[in-house]
C-alpha cells in the first residue's frame, strides 16, 4: 500500500502538533517495512527537516517550493491542486493536522484532530487565527469528507461529534505517548547547575497565549510567595511567544516577586532535564486538547497540578492534583500542598510514573497502521 503523509506541520518551532508528527512517523515507518510512505513537504523558501526514519528504503520525500499559502487558497476555492497527484499517487493519505490538502476520489482520507479551541474558546484567539482555524483550512469539512478521524482524546472526540455532527463511528481516539524519561541524579545536578535553575522551582511549558492562562498561574504564585516558607521558590516559563501575549508580562511585571519569574523562551532540546529539575509542574490551562507536557512532567517523575477540564484528565489520571483554573486562590493553595507535603509528592510522584507507562508511541503507531491500511 501507499500511504501518502503531510509533513509540512513539522516546519517550524516544535509544539504539541509536530511532536505528534515527528514521533508517529518515527514508530510508524519502521513498523510497516511492507508500506511505501510518501512523504509531502512543500515551502517557498523552507527544506523538508531531516530526521533518520526518513532515509528508510520505504520512504520517499516528495518536496515542491510552490508556496503554502497559495495551495490553501488554491485548495480552498477551487479544490486543487489534488495532493495525492502532487505525490505521485497514494491509496490513503494520512493528516496528522487538518492543514487544507484536496484529494483525488481514488485516495481515502484519515486526518488527526487535536483540539477545537478555537470554537469552544474563540476569544482566546486573535482574529487571524481564528480565520486561519475556522475559514482558511475548512476544518469542518475536512472532519466531514474524512474516511476516518483519528482524535488524540476522548474529550476532542467528543467535541467534533459535537460541533461537527461527526458519526462517533467514524472517529477513533488514538491517545499520543511520550519518550520523555528523567535523567540520573548526577546528570540533573550538574544540568542545574550548568542552566543555573533556581533549587525549588515551579515549572510551565507551552506557548505564551491566553488558553494557557499563565496570568492566572503568575496571580496564584504571588499568593504563595506571600506565605512563609516559600521565600526560594522561584517560577520558570518555557515557550515562545504566541498571540495575545502582552497581558502576559504586563503581569510578570506587575508582580512584587517578577524577579522570580524567569523566561526561558523557546527551547528546541530535550526538556526533559527542565522536568525533572522542577519541584511541581503546573498546567491550569482553560483548555486542552491532549496536554503533552503534563504526560512528559509525570514520565520524569514531577509532580502535576492540572486543570480539572477538556482532556487532561484523561492524561493525568488519578496522577494530577486538578484545580479549577478560574479560582486563583485554588491554584495557589495546590501549589503550597505540593511544595509542602512530603507525603502528598511521594504519592503524586509514584501515581505519575505508572500513569505515563500507560501511553506509548508505539501503541499509538500500531493503532494508526491499522487504520490507514483498513480498507
């Protein structure tokens, strides 16, 4: 079988998407060796990114400099170019993101769904982006002209039979998995040392945008810094800067301990020593379509403080200690438990590692094999 693959969400900075993207592939193509997999990159000015899996013998790159946004216009008012000709032919062509891709009526369609935050919280996003996610890519019909959906979790399953109109039916939640492991404590020591990391500190990974609700995470760590016993923890923001982010240090600064606060930006490297390092790692996210670092946070054996929302927790299983994101003082009272409990991270510590062995790509790769070669 040919099995035609976009990669173009693997160009960029990597977020959740192309962390999907990369490690899939990387599972999948090794696991069908009888499969032909053509892989579809197009940019103006951009290369297709070079990763091993994609020197194996049943890969072939098929890669065009036309640019993308005139094949989404193209694809969007005239239904062509057909991306499984571009390719040379496919019987199935695999999304893992609903990037705008017209097909033949020989090829089916499977197409991965992440999220839809940008119908159930459209004012987290700037106008431009929810044109991007509503008009310009057609998600709508693109979950309709699908042979198969695959959703990453119940709670976006749930969401596209909803919003949608999907037939459950159609729809199969394929959960992501991690290879996010923690270091040795020698490793991790001279890692903070090296990094000059705080001793204690609280850690949030994701793009700086409001569906993240880091002013809230801010407020509710001003609180705890008020309380006696936690004058050295320190609060640590990973992530580049999204849309809508100004209010996001207009609070840092703000804030009587901003000299506390430190923004590492963006990081391409394994995060995994930043994991480790935290003493709690928070996500109080109003929203979540999977939450990859909150299954990476636990795999490195840190304890997570999650929003009790969308699907995290499904991710964070009997794991997480949930709070309500709206209540600032919950948040904070979460902190101070975590930070302050022996017992209560013992118990969040062990529970995290056994629920993160739970999701694995390889499972995740078996169960998207089986549906792109289903007939």
């Amino acid at each position: 079988m040919i099995i035609g693959v976009d990669i173009r969400p693997m160009s960029g900075l990597k977020t959740g998407i192309q962390e999907y993207t990369e490690q899939i592939l990387a599972y999948l193509i090794p696991l069908a060796p009888e499969h032909t997999f053509k892989l579809f990159f197009s940019s103006f000015r951009g290369r297709a990114p070079d990763r091993p899996w994609m020197h194996a013998p049943n890969v072939q790159i098929v890669q065009y400099r036309i640019p993308n946004n005139f094949l989404f216009f193209m694809g969007s008012m005239f239904g062509y170019p057909f991306i499984d000709d571009l390719i040379g032919g496919a019987d199935v062509f695999f999304s893992p993101h609903f990037f705008l891709a017209p097909l033949s009526k020989a090829c089916r369609r499977v197409t991965t769904f992440h999220d839809l935050s940008y119908l159930r919280f459209p004012e987290f996003f700037t106008w431009r982006k929810r044109w991007w996610h509503t008009i310009e890519m057609d998600p709508a019909r693109q979950a309709r002209f699908s042979n198969q959906i695959i959703a990453v979790s119940e709670s976006t399953k749930t969401d596209l039979a909803d919003c949608y109109q999907i037939d459950p039916a159609n729809i199969a939640v394929v959960h992501s998995g991690t290879v996010a492991a923690r270091p040795e404590n020698e490793t991790l020591l001279q890692f903070k040392k090296t990094h000059n990391l705080p001793e204690r500190f609280i850690l949030h990974v994701g793009t700086l945008e409001p569906r993240k609700n880091i002013v809230g995470l801010i407020r509710a760590f001003n609180i705890l810094k008020n309380q006696a016993g936690h004058e050295d923890v320190e609060l640590v923001l990973i992530g580049k800067e999204g849309w809508q982010f100004q209010n996001i240090f207009k609070e840092i600064q703000k804030s009587p301990f901003k000299s506390h606060i430190r923004r590492l930006g963006h990081i391409a490297g394994d995060l995994a020593p930043y994991y480790s390092s935290a003493a709690v790692y928070v996500c109080p996210s109003f929203f979540e379509g999977f939450g990859f670092p909150v299954l990476e946070a636990m795999a490195c054996g840190t304890p997570a403080i999650v929003s009790a929302n969308s699907s995290l927790p499904e991710v964070a299983g009997d794991a997480g200690l949930f709070i309500n994101p709206y209540d600032i003082s919950e948040i904070a009272e979460a902190l101070k438990a975590v930070l302050s409990e022996p017992l209560i991270r013992a118990r969040m510590i062990k529970k995290g590692l056994v629920q993160a062995e739970k999701f694995g790509w390889d499972s995740a790769a078996r169960q998207t094999l089986d549906i792109l070669i289903r007939e």
